[in-house]
C-alpha cells in the first residue's frame, strides 16, 4: 500500500504519462518510419482510467472511496452545471468579438460544424469524466490542494497538464496538431485554475467538471478558436487567464476575510 498522499501522487504522474504517450508515440515512430505500425489513438484517453483507479486502490480504501464519491457527486446547484457549460461560451464570445475587432477572418463551424460539437459534448462529458477529470481532478488535485493551496496547486497542475498534452502536437490526426503550443499551454494553466475553482465550490463535483470540460472542447473548435486562426487562440487563452487571475484573487481575499482573526492584547 501506497501510505504517503505525495508518492501516491508522483506514481499516477509517471503511469498517467507514460501509458498514454506510449499510443501517442507510436503515431509519432510510425510516422517518421521508426515503426510499422501504430497503437489505436482512441485508447490513449482511456488508459488513464484503469491507471487511476490502480494508483487508488494501491494507495488504500479511503483513496478509492474518494475517488467514487467525486465521480458520483452529481447533486450540486444546477448554476454549476449552467456555469460549465456558459464558461467557455463566454470566453469565446469574447475571443470572436476580438478577432471581428481585429478583422480576423471567423469561419464557424470550420473545424467542427454545429450538430458534431453538440454529440462531441455529450461523448466528451463522459468522456473526460471518466479518463482525464478523473484523474487531474479526482486524485491529483485534492493532493495538490493539500499541500500548496488553490493558487500554486492550478499552476502546479496546469503546467502537468499542458506538458501532458505535447506529444498530441506531433500526431497529424491529432486536433492539435499545428497550433501554437505556447498559446495552448496558457490556455491550460489558467482553464486549470478555473476547474479548480468549479471543483471547489461544488464541492467536488467531477461531472461538473467533465461537462466545463468538454464544452470547452466543443465550443473552441466549433468556433475555429482550436483552428488555423492562432490569433483568436491567443485572444481566448488571454481572456482565459484574466478571468482564472480575478477568480483566485477573489478565492484568496474571500480565505482572509472568513480566516480566524487574532484577538488583540489587553492593555493594563
């Protein structure tokens, strides 16, 4: 058994890693010819899922309790769910209403038409439930949180995340293949932050989370936001870390406002 909640943490890293860039890799060998074949890409998701739960039952049965009732906590405020799925409709309104500004050419519907992000965001909630929610927010997040507190633990894992993503800027088929990883790694850390404020205030709700998730996902690429436009990708991911920045200022002045306050020393 796994007793330390840091170890516990360091082994998902390296299994979550290495399963998932192991498919994704083999589309990178095969494409440069160091392979004859490549490992079915749609697998690489779901790896996390029998990874994550192996790394909670390792770690005790309180780890997979835990895990099970964030996964099943689906009684929260129907405003969480409005506010997950309305986030990133905001955030590209915003990029879109940049880019016209601008004069930057907006082609709806180019990389994903309308009727595909809409079956994409019912498939993706489960989805991302089950694979990359469960694990980022289900088991490292709480571990993070205890440690270094919601501000260094969103960056800490915002970076993980984005790393995590790198290997799918290499494979063709990839729907991240020929963006700019920079702007992505923003729009990763700082969309972090924001689940991380979701998971909090729903008190760890990852359907919540799944489905901001997998709006996320629908909404920028129907927009064109994930697309040849880098421009409104920079724009939405600039929107993105603005809001995750007000968020965590108001999180932090909120924890000293309703922190214990010392009592003053009596006077003779």
């Amino acid at each position: 058994m796994i007793r330390s909640r840091t170890t516990q943490l360091v082994v998902l890293l390296v299994t979550a890693f290495a399963l998932p860039w192991s498919v994704w890799g083999s589309a990178i060998a095969q494409q440069h010819g160091l392979l004859s074949f490549r490992l079915p890409q749609g697998v690489a998701l779901w790896t996390l899922l029998p990874a994550t739960v192996l790394v909670a039952a390792l770690s005790g049965r309180g780890a997979l309790r835990e895990l099970g009732r964030q996964l099943l906590r689906f009684r929260t405020s129907p405003r969480w769910y409005a506010v997950a799925l309305l986030l990133p409709v905001g955030i590209a309104a915003m990029a879109l209403l940049t880019g016209a500004v601008l004069r930057t050419p907006v082609a709806l519907g180019q990389t994903m038409p309308l009727v595909p992000a809409l079956i994409y965001l019912g498939y993706g909630t489960g989805l991302f439930l089950l694979t990359e929610e469960l694990a980022w927010r289900g088991f490292a997040l709480p571990r993070l949180l205890e440690r270094f507190g919601p501000g260094v633990a969103s960056i800490l894992l915002g970076v993980v995340w984005a790393l995590w993503h790198l290997p799918m800027f290499f494979v063709p088929t990839s729907g991240l293949a020929g963006q700019s990883y920079p702007a992505f790694a923003l729009f990763a850390i700082a969309t972090t932050a924001l689940l991380t404020w979701l998971y909090r205030v729903t008190g760890a709700s990852l359907p919540v989370l799944a489905l901001c998730h997998a709006a996320c996902d629908a909404t920028y690429s129907y927009t064109g936001i994930v697309g040849d436009n880098h421009l409104l990708m920079w724009s939405a991911a600039g929107f993105t870390a603005a809001l995750a920045a007000i968020v965590l200022t108001v999180e932090r002045a909120r924890g000293r406002a309703t922190a214990p306050q010392p009592v003053p020393a009596r006077t003779a």
